[in-house]
C-alpha cells in the first residue's frame, strides 16, 4: 500500500488546522462555558485537579518517538509498526500507574473527590498510545482536512453528553465522560483514516534508534509539562481546588490564542523546517519570517485580551467568577511568550539543538516554582499569574534568544519583526484603557476595542503581505510539490 501523496503546500495545511481549531475550540469554549457555570468554581476545580493529572502523563505517553514519524528521511512504514507497539505498551503501564496513583495523588492536592475522575481519565491515554501513529502519518502527510473532519466528528459526539449529563446534576463527571467519548472517537477515525495499515511489530535496530531520538523529546515534554502546569499544581496544592477553578478559567481564556494559532501552526512549522535542512540559512530565514507574522498577530491579540479581562469574565462567565480576572491580565501576556517559544523549540528541535530545549526547561524550572510559591503567598491567583509572565519575560526570553542566536538566526531581524506589532499592542492596551476610564458600558468597551484591534490587524498584515504571499507560496519550501516523502532529507 502507498503512502498518501501529501498536501504540499503548507498555507493550505494551516488553513485546515486553523479553521479545524477554530470550530472545535468555539465548540469546547461555548460548552465549557455553560458547564462551568451550571458547576461553579468548587465542582469545577475538582475536575481540573483530574484533568491536571491528565495532562501530566500525556506529556510522555508514548515516549516521544510518534514524532521520528514526521522526521523519518525514508518511507514511514519501515518504522510504523515499532512505533505503535512502543506507543501502545508505554501507555499501558502509564494508564496503569495512573489508576493505581489516583487516590494519593488526589489526596496530595487536597481533593480527594477527584480520585474517581483521574483512574477515568486512564482510558484516553490508552487510546491516545493506539492512535500516536495514524496521528502522526496525517501530520506527516499535511493532510489536516481529514484531521478537521476527525475532531468535528469527535465535538459533535462529545458535547451533547457533555452537557446532558451537567444538566442530569453529575458534576465534574460530566466533563470527564464527554472526553472519554471524544477521544475514542477520534482514536477510531485515525485508525479508519491513517495512511497506512494500523498493525503491530518491532525491529530492535529501529527501536533502539526511536529510542534514542523520543527519548530526549520525552523528557523534554515532562519538563515543559512541569513548566506549563506548575503554576496549576502550586494552586491546588496550596490554596485549594476552588482556587484552581478560577486559575484554570483564566487559563483557559488565555489559551484562546496559543491554540487558535499555536496549535495549528505547528501542525506544519515542523515540516517546513525539516524540507529546509540542506538550507541552514533559509530555514532561519524561515524562522524569522514566521516569528514575525506570528506577532503580527498574537501581540495586538493578547493585548487586547489582557486589558479587557475583568470584562470578558464577567461576560463570559458571570460574575461569580471575577475572581479570574486578576490571573487573566498576566496569562494574557504571557501567552504571547508562550506561542513564540513553542515556533523557536520546533525550530531548535529540526536545527538539532535538543540539549538547548532541556536546558531552557530546566533553567526555566528552577525559577519559576519559587516565583510561583511567593506570587500565591502574595497575592493568591493573581500572584501567581504575573510570577508566571514575569518569569517568562525576565529569564526565558533572554535564554531563547541567546541559543536561537547560537543557532543563527538574526536577533536584530526578530527585533525588526517584533517592533511594529509591539506598537499596534499598546495601540489596543491605550484604546481599552481609555474607554474604561470614561465608564462606558461593559459591551461598549469591549466592542470598540475590538473595532480597534481588527483595524490595527489590518494595517500590520498589509504591512506584512510579502511575508504572507511568501508562506502561500510554500514557505520557502525547497520543492513546492514533492509527491514523494522519501524525497526530504528527514532522518532520526
């Protein structure tokens, strides 16, 4: 059986993922919202204790080698079947060692309700272990319409049950059913859609070497888990699940714009990359190319999002939930931070630089968990929101220029880059402030800043439109129509 000819172009990849991410993530707010409102911050903390273990072990499911998939320099089959027995056997023993920690671990963050939902949340990340390959073909593929049609599928199917079974009174349970049910369904239709046969195998020279490559990548992941969740973990160990709920409100808002755009980007940044690697100065040049069309976008965005914080809470949530305003102005922030280190660690993993990532996570850890400790002895969520961004701007930034530097890119072109939109930010920041000053209605607020915002995006993406026909055209792509993978000089 052939391999799927791939879709070559990278901008129509993108435009897949963004409009897949757009939908599902519309879809999850909009129930998250009206689950988190018929729970309140109690019920709904207890579940994000749950969902908090959740996120912890499939930073490691299966061991980082689902990636080599996407790098693999020959035809994927060859290590398809290695990757999924190590994939389905690493989550096994995880799910297992997960049902049998639920209990202590639910106990050591003071919500011994959650017991229940953490053992549940065992079965997504045995399904996630059966579908890391398919998973990985269609990425490797470029195939994200079908990747699209999957999570629609999985939403529509999940979010009825959700909120019927929040209306029927089940509490934290109605979240953690409707995902289970969403995973599994997803897990069938990447077996039913991958590019090639789903089937078990290993070949020790193949393992050794996937091995060898997931490995640093999964330990890797744990430590971006432990950076990305600490400030979650030091909440709920220290001022309790309600507060967590609040926190992960925010949190979740934040989101919005890492995973509007972060998510689907780097759906296909890897494979530009990886296409540039015989050309070390086209893909930095790529690189900050990218980056700069990344805070075209994401700076004006989460600007906005950070001055109106107290009022898309109490729009959006009601205002029993205010009390997660005060980490939203921070998070907001932070998550520029976040999706520009997420372009440079695909970037530097391509480049060959994983001992960078490790060590950017491991600095990076050291100084946030103190940070994050004496923000919510300071000042309770909020606290621990600004600990977080100023953490991020004050030492991880720095350390990501310094090894993106070593790794070539131009920092005075990523100034460059950065300039402009970082004015259109404080454009939207005056206009938000401004208009709270003068006391007008919340929605007034909100909708002339946004009127602002889109017309700062507009100017700036005008500005910019070089660099957007440049990625329509394929990104600097070395071959705008390679039929055969084998052809990019990918290897582990």
């Amino acid at each position: 059986m052939s391999e799927t000819r791939p879709e070559t172009r990278p901008h129509t990849a993108l435009a897949w993922s963004i409009a897949n991410t757009a939908v599902t993530k519309l879809g999850t707010m909009i129930v998250g919202i009206l689950v988190a409102r018929l729970l309140g911050p109690e019920s709904y903390g207890t579940y994000a204790v749950a969902f908090l273990a959740l996120m912890a072990v499939l930073s490691f499911n299966e061991l980082g080698v689902s990636l080599a998939v996407v790098r693999w320099k020959d035809d994927p089959r060859e290590i398809a079947p290695t990757v999924t027995t190590i994939s389905v056997v690493s989550s096994l023993l995880i799910a297992a060692a997960m049902v049998i920690g639920a209990g202590p671990y639910a106990r050591a963050m003071g919500e011994p309700d959650a017991a229940a939902l953490v053992a549940l949340f065992a079965v997504p990340v045995v399904l996630s272990g059966i579908s890391a390959t398919p998973a990985a073909l269609l990425q490797r593929n470029l195939m994200q319409g079908k990747r699209m049609l999957i999570d629609q599928l999985a939403t529509v199917v999940a979010v009825p049950v959700m909120l019927g079974l929040a209306l029927a009174g089940a509490g934290p349970f109605s979240l953690v059913i409707g995902h289970v049910l969403g995973v599994s369904v997803t897990t069938v239709m990447f077996l039913r859609m991958s590019p090639l046969p789903w089937r078990l195998g290993l070949s020790r020279s193949h393992a050794v070497a996937l091995l060898r490559f997931g490995t640093p990548l999964a330990v890797t992941s744990i430590l971006v888990f432990a950076v990305g969740f600490a400030d979650q973990i030091v909440i709920g160990s220290t001022l309790g699940a309600t507060a967590l709920g609040f926190y992960v409100v925010a949190f979740n808002l934040s989101s919005w714009p890492v995973t509007m755009l972060s998510k689907p980007l780097r759906q296909v940044t890897p494979v530009i990359f990886a296409r540039l690697q015989r050309d070390p100065d086209g893909m930095r040049h790529a690189f900050s190319r990218l980056s700069a069309l990344v805070l075209t976008v994401t700076l004006p965005g989460c600007s906005a999002l950070a001055a109106l914080a107290p009022e898309v809470i109490r729009l959006v949530y009601g205002h029993v939930w205010l009390a997660a305003a005060a980490p939203l102005l921070w998070l907001g922030a932070l998550a520029v931070l976040r999706i520009s280190f997420e372009l440079a660690y695909d970037f530097l993993v391509i480049a060959g630089s994983t001992r960078s990532l490790m060590t950017i996570q491991i600095v990076w850890l050291i100084a946030l968990v103190p940070a994050l400790l004496g923000g919510a002895t300071w000042a309770g969520v909020g606290g621990v929101g600004l600990a977080a961004f100023a953490v991020g701007l004050v030492v991880i930034l720095p350390l990501h220029l310094v090894y993106l530097a070593r790794a070539g890119v131009g920092l005075a072109g990523l100034a460059a880059g950065a300039a402009l939109p970082a004015l259109g930010a404080v454009a939207v920041w005056a206009a938000a402030v401004g208009l709270r000053a003068v006391q007008p209605s919340v929605w007034v607020t909100c909708v002339v800043t946004g009127l602002v915002l889109a017309a700062v995006w507009a100017v700036l993406l005008r500005r910019r439109r070089e660099d957007v026909s440049w990625f329509r055209s394929g990104a600097g792509s070395p071959t705008e129509t390679p039929t055969d993978p084998r052809s990019e000089d990918v290897h582990v």
